[in-house]
C-alpha cells in the first residue's frame, strides 16, 4: 500500500517545484486537495488561531496538535505536512511526536530548533537551541523514521533572526548529513538570502511565503529559479477567512444580508452531504457489492 510518504517521496523526485496552501482544519485541508494542489500544510500558527484563537507562542499541546492532524489526514488524499514545532519536549519526545504524527497519516513532519515555548517565524522574541540541542532533535526524528514510522523530517532552523545567516546555513548542511529529508531555514530577509542559502545547502528546500512577513514573497517560477523545491502559503487561507468573516459579520450587524456567499446547495456539497445522501441510498435499499 502507498503510504503519504511514499506519496511525498514521489512528487519531490518530480521536476519543478511544489505549491503547497497551509490548512487549519479538515475543511481548509478539503478545499486545498479540491483546488487541485498536490499537498497541503497543517500550520501551527493557523490551528492554534483557529482552534484556540491563541497565538502561535507554545501554547497549543502536542494532543491538540495531532488530534487536528488526524481529522485533516482523514480529509483528504493528498499527502499533508504538518507542522511538529519543537517536538514538545526532549529528543525522547520528538520521537514519540514523529510516531504519532506518521500515525495520525502525515507524510511529513516538520521540526525546528527554537527554545520552549517556541513563536512563529516571522514575529519577535525568537530564541533558539544550542547546535547539540538542535541537533538531537533531528537524530531523534530520524531515528523514529528508521524504527519504522514512515514520515518524511523536514528540519527547520530560526537562527537568522537570533545568530545570523551563516549560521542558520551550517545548521541546514548539518541537518542535511544526519538525514533530514527536507530543510527550512525560516525567515531570510532578502532574494540575496535565499539565494545563498539554496546555493549552500543540497537537497529539498522549502521557502515561507507569508503575506507582509520577513520574506520577499516572491512567483513560485523564481523561486524555482533560486533552487526551492516548496513553496509554502501557510497562513493565506486562514487570513482570507477572517476577513470575510468579518465583512459578513459587518454586513448582519448593519441589518444587511452578506453580498458574497455560496449557494446552499455549494455549502452543503463542500461539507459532503452527497456523498451521504449516497451512502444513504445504498443501505436504505440493501444493495450489495
């Protein structure tokens, strides 16, 4: 049986390079895969906000976390990254996160190399692990792959912000030689950044497009072009959310109708009720095979 991973493992031996939308629940994840995108991205940061409406900051728990996984997983067919923050706890808990998330049906992990409680990339108060730290993180994850959980690691590093590029760099090669499939270095600040960066480290690499962060948000074919395998879009659709939910919410409370909104027949098939209303059909009736 192909497994996500296997999944994964065969859209990267694949030219060119990969969009990739972050979801924050089984619907958002529903809607990546009906859009025709070839893999998605639980964001910590989006289902934090949508689960907690807490922010990205450490607080949601390594049960939330795969519990959301699980649901997005079931959702679709596509193979799904998600996102592992600092493996909430020592190297003995990054393995037991690696297990589970492979469980719960990702087909990748990913892991960084901040300090506990961990914040998202793009905002201040970042600190990090020392190399050793990071470092046994990383082997854990393998290690948890090696002993049979099939799930691809994608290792992060945040030491732009807090030690600078060079050594956000060494850490990606390093990352790299323990096994590591994928690598991220979160938050360069300028096409030159990430120029270097691609031209430093081999293998798949993931670029963060995040609408007015620390990044150039750059077309996918350029980024291409610098040497990325993956472009990743992991608060979009959690930002476009919240304001139409804000704008219909304007419109009710100024006694209007929404203006945009889907037919009800959209809203209930992009929820699943036809193939229900199938299933319904075929046990109402009996019918075998």
């Amino acid at each position: 049986m192909t497994t996500p991973a296997d999944k994964l493992r065969e859209l990267l031996a694949r030219p060119g390079i990969r969009l990739m939308p972050g979801c924050h629940d089984a619907i958002s994840a529903k809607l990546i895969e009906e859009a025709g995108f070839e893999l998605g991205f639980m964001s910590g940061f989006a289902v934090s906000g949508a689960r907690l409406a807490m922010p990205d900051t450490g607080l949601i728990s390594y049960g939330e976390m795969v519990d959301q996984g699980r649901n997005i997983c079931d959702a679709v067919s596509i193979p799904m990254f998600g996102d592992g923050d600092t493996g909430f706890g020592n190297p003995l808990n990054v393995k037991r996160t690696v297990r589970g998330y492979a469980r719960a049906g990702f087909g990748c992990i990913m892991l960084e190399d901040q300090v506990s409680p961990k914040r998202c990339g793009h905002t201040r108060g970042k600190a990090v692990v020392s190399r050793d730290e990071a470092f046994a993180r990383i082997q854990a994850a393998v290690d948890a792959r090696s002993e049979g959980d099939d799930i691809l690691i994608m290792a992060r590093t945040d030491a732009r912000a807090t030690a600078g590029l060079d050594e956000a760099i060494e850490r990606c090669r390093i990352f790299r030689e323990i096994g590591a499939d994928i690598t991220f270095l979160e938050a360069p600040e300028s096409e030159q950044e990430m120029i270097r960066y691609c031209e430093s480290v081999e293998g798949p690499k993931m670029a963060n497009m995040i609408e007015h962060g620390k990044t150039p948000v750059l077309p996918s074919q350029r980024l291409e072009e610098m040497g990325y395998k993956i472009a990743v879009y992991p608060l979009t659709l959690l930002n476009v959310s919240i304001l139409a939910m804000r704008e219909a919410l304007q419109s009710i409370a100024a006694g209007d109708a929404p203006k945009r909104v889907l037919e009800f027949s959209d809203l209930t098939a992009a929820v699943g009720f036809p193939a229900y209303y199938e299933g319904e059909k075929r046990y109402a009736t009996g019918a075998e095979g």
